[in-house]
C-alpha cells in the first residue's frame, strides 16, 4: 500500500471513528432521542443570538427544505423554538431551548474532551502544523461541496 492508499485509510476510518463515538457518546447520555444529524443541526443552531433557516442550512451545506424536516422534529423533541420576528414576520428565528442548550454543551464537551486527548503529547509546533492541515483538509471539502452543488 502506498503512501497515498495509506492517507486515503486513515482518513476514512477517522471519519468513521468520529461518528461512531458521537453516536455512542448520544446513545449513553441523557438525549438519546437525537442522531448525529440532529446534534449538527443543534450544533449549527449554537447558544448565540437566532439564527435563520437560511443561515442554519449554509453552515451545514444542506437545502433549507431538508433543515426544514430536522428542525421539525427537533422542535417536536422540544430542542428548537420557531419564532417569528417581530420586525419581519416573513423571517423565522431559530434558537435553542434550554434541553437544546443543554445537548449543545454536553457535545462540546465531547468534543472538547476528543483536541484535549490528541493535543496532550503535541507541543506547540506540532499543534500548529495539525491545526494547518486540518485547515487545509477543511479547505478542500467546502471547495468539493461548493461544485457538487453548483
């Protein structure tokens, strides 16, 4: 196996690794009725100011008809409030209920807890040389994914 057979396994089981513990870490906590999806979502929502349906869809490189049918259910669960501006009644505000809040730190705590335990043996030119190339990686999937959808 060459050198670039080598990159293209590490980075498939990564990617596979990642989403396999986000589902164990969802299915051992207390939100268990949420998927990865809707942790995303949750997550693109944020604890900052509402968002728009708009906005919430760039983040997560979606249509805002397929947000539309997450948000719903995510509303359903009691995560999400829909509010209408007061301002613009066209426009929907999109935020976190206390249970969404609460979903959204337990995650960053994972996350958190995952750049902790790959940092704690890096030093400080090795983090930024990481840091780099996950930017570039980071790059090129937001490049792939502006084609597909052009």
């Amino acid at each position: 196996m060459d050198c670039l057979e080598r990159m293209n396994d590490v980075l498939v089981n990564l990617f596979r690794d990642i989403n396999s513990l986000e589902e164990r870490a969802l299915a051992t906590s207390d939100f268990d009725d949420l998927t990865i999806n809707d942790i995303h979502v949750i997550d693109a929502i944020g604890i900052g100011e509402p968002k728009n349906m708009t906005a919430i869809a760039k983040e997560l490189s979606v249509t805002v008809g397929t947000l539309t049918i997450a948000m719903n259910s995510l509303v359903k669960k009691g995560y999400v409030d829909r509010n209408r501006s007061e301002k613009d009644r066209r426009r929907v505000n999109i935020s976190l209920t206390a249970k969404g809040r609460s979903a959204y730190e337990n995650h960053a705590r994972f996350h958190k807890a995952m750049v902790d335990k790959i940092a704690e043996n890096l030093n400080a030119d090795e983090m930024e040389f990481l840091r780099n190339l996950l930017v570039r990686l980071t790059d090129f999937f937001r490049s792939f994914a502006n084609t597909q959808q052009n």
